[in-house]
C-alpha cells in the first residue's frame, strides 16, 4: 500500500516521489487530484506544542492544523510545560483515545526521545498502530547509544516517517521500514525577491541553543565587519539554553552591540518582513536535520549558507541552490559570503535556484504523500 525507499536519490525531485508513490489520480482543470476513500481512525499527534509558553513552533503544529483542514480529526498532545505533566498528558491522551485511533509521535535526539519511546510502548500495550516521525538531527548517535530502545520503538511500528534521506539512511541501515515525508511550507507565504547582488545584511533564524551554535553568527559577523563596516546581523528566535544571553555578552566584549538586532521569537509573518531588507541567511548549526527555516529562507529567494550537516545536503546543493560550509568554519563562512557579495551573477543564479527548490516543499505536493500513508493503514 506504500512505497520504502531503500536507497534515496537526494537530487530526486519531491514532484517524482509523489509520481512514484501514487498511481491513481483524476485529471480535474489543469490539477490532478488524488482519489481516494478518507481515513476514518483518529489521529493523535504527539509532540511538544508549546507555543503559548514561548517556543517555536514545532514541525507538530503546523501538520495538525493541515491534517484537520484534510478533513482528518486530529487530537495534539501535549500543551503542558512541565516535563513530568506533560510525559503523563500524552500517556493519558493515547490511553483515552485509543480506540479506532494512529499515533504520530514526534521524535527527536535529545532527552525528548525517551518520551516518543515511552508513548510507543504504551502504543503497542494497547494494539495501537503508531508512526514515529524522526525530526532529531543528532538522532544516528541516539539509536547507536541505545540500540535496544531504538530498536523497540522504530522496529514495531506500522512506519517510520523520515524528513529528508539523512534519517532515512539510518532506518534502512538497520532494516527498519522507513517512508520519506519532507517538512512542508506554504510557498504563497514566502513572497520571492530575487536578488540580484547582496548587501552584508546577514539574517539568522532559530532558538538559542548550543547545538546550533549560535554564538558563530556573532563571530562571522565581527570578521565581516573588517571588510565590510555596513554589515549587519539579525537574530530571530526564543533563548532555550542560555546561548542568547551568551550572544549577547559576546556582541558587547567584541563592541559591535550595534550591529546586531535580537528579536526573540517572532511569528513568521514578522520575521518574513525582516527577510525582505535581509539578503544572505546563515544556518550555523552543528547538528540538523531538514530545517524548515532553511527551505523558507530559500523560497524568499535569499542567499543560504549553512553548515553540511546531517540533513542539509538532502536540501542544499553545494553552488547550485546555496552554499556549503564545514560545521564550525568561521573562515569559510567568511569566504562564502565574500564570494556572493563580490560575484553578482552567482548571487543572482542562486537566488532563483534556491526558490525552485522550495517550491517542492509546498503542502501540495507534501499531502499527498501523508494522505497516502494514511490510506494504507487498514480502517
């Protein structure tokens, strides 16, 4: 009833997987729309949904409100910022819901694993199908860490549900089945500028954490400033661990407080305001996975540079749709954002290269490939 891939081809375009997977479709206008008889089981989202609590949406937040314009009904969990109430509102949530339900569970490489193994074995407790779905970049040295609850939690589930062929690769390294599902964006959100030559106006969005390794923003833009006085910095994004407070201190030891702009966190209609005076985006990131905030960096036609982590690869081609660095090489960010300063044609092929790619990533194409995995899981 579904597709696994078992070796993903990264240049494979989103459009062709979603031509793979599905063989019935109805022409409708100039659209093809999928046929098919809707899913009549719940879906029970597991995740972190802590926006009211001054986080940054999760992957979660966005697909239950898609999922529920599906015309799917869809139960989130779990709202409560303790961590202990929070393990047991989720436990509690699948419990009581359990009947003609499917688990999507959020699942990541930090300590937050052992939450998605815990809601998977209570899943299979109750004969409850479950999907995990893998969003911790870091997440090859989790399951080599503790290779008998990965295995627990990724082994039994009806399927597992990876963002790009990075995480992918880690499920068929073990024979785990494993589906591609890429993170989504609505490409109207996203108003494309091209740029046809940059400024040194560097834009940086994320949550303050030392995984993505925030403080290099700061010291890129120090370096920049001795070639480039006009530089400047944006940082959009909530602190999570201490590393704003430690960006901040660093801006004011290296004088240059007034280069720099901190937001916090900001709705995407904001910071998308901010992209448009902003020409080039940095992801310093030491560890990831298929950022959302890269692909809608790119579908503002900005200039990407990023760290060749993890997942990052499967989405930027190095000189083709942007720019990448070893993860930590403050010199060769330097260099990149000197080269597209100085060659306006790269800039400018960039730019337009970076907004093709992104358009893959609009729901129009993602949904289908969900509605069919739901499709395949028996009424």
């Amino acid at each position: 009833m579904y597709t696994i891939y078992k070796k993903p081809d990264k240049d494979v375009t989103i459009e062709r997987s979603v031509a793979t997977i599905f063989n019935r479709r109805t022409e409708v206008g100039n659209q093809e729309t999928l046929r098919l008889p809707s899913m009549t089981r719940k879906i029970i989202y597991v995740d972190n949904f802590l926006t009211t609590h001054g986080q940054t949406p999760t992957t979660g937040t966005t697909l239950v409100k898609l999922f529920a314009e599906e015309g799917y009904t869809v139960i989130p969990t779990s709202r409560k910022q303790n961590q202990a109430l929070r393990l047991f509102d989720m436990l509690f949530t699948i419990v009581s819901n359990r009947l003609h339900s499917v688990v999507l569970i959020a699942t990541y490489s930090t300590s937050a694993f052992y939450f998605a193994w815990l809601c998977a074995m209570c899943c299979r407790i109750f004969y409850i199908p479950y999907i995990p779905c893998l969003h911790g970049g870091n997440l090859p040295d989790r399951i080599k860490g503790s290779p008998k609850k990965a295995a627990q939690l990724f082994a039994n589930s009806f399927m597992n549900v990876a963002v790009s062929g990075y995480l992918h690769k880690s499920m068929a390294d073990q024979d785990w089945k494993c589906l591609i599902i890429p993170n989504n964006i609505s490409i109207g959100a996203y108003p494309f500028r091209q740029r046809t030559h940059c400024a040194p106006n560097i834009l940086w969005v994320r949550s303050f954490h030392q995984i993505y390794n925030p403080t290099l923003a700061i010291r890129i833009l120090n370096t920049l400033l001795q070639t480039h006085p006009g530089a400047t910095l944006t940082m959009v994004g909530p602190d999570k661990d201490g590393s704003l407070e430690q960006c901040k201190a660093l801006a004011k030891e290296l004088a240059i407080e007034r280069h720099v702009t901190f937001t916090g966190l900001l709705p995407r209609e904001k910071w998308v305001e901010i992209a448009a005076k902003c020409d080039i985006f940095i992801n310093t990131t030491n560890f990831d996975n298929l950022p959302v905030s890269v692909v809608e960096a790119m579908a503002l036609g900005m200039i990407t540079i990023s760290t060749n982590v993890g997942g990052v690869p499967y989405l930027i081609e190095n000189n083709q749709n942007g720019l990448l660095v070893p993860a930590g090489d403050e010199v060769a960010f330097i260099e990149a954002i000197w080269r597209v300063i100085d060659n306006s044609s790269l800039c400018q092929r960039l730019s337009s290269a970076a907004r093709k790619k992104s358009e893959e990533f609009d729901w129009s194409n993602i949904k289908v490939l969900w509605n069919k995995l739901f499709y395949s899981i028996s009424p």
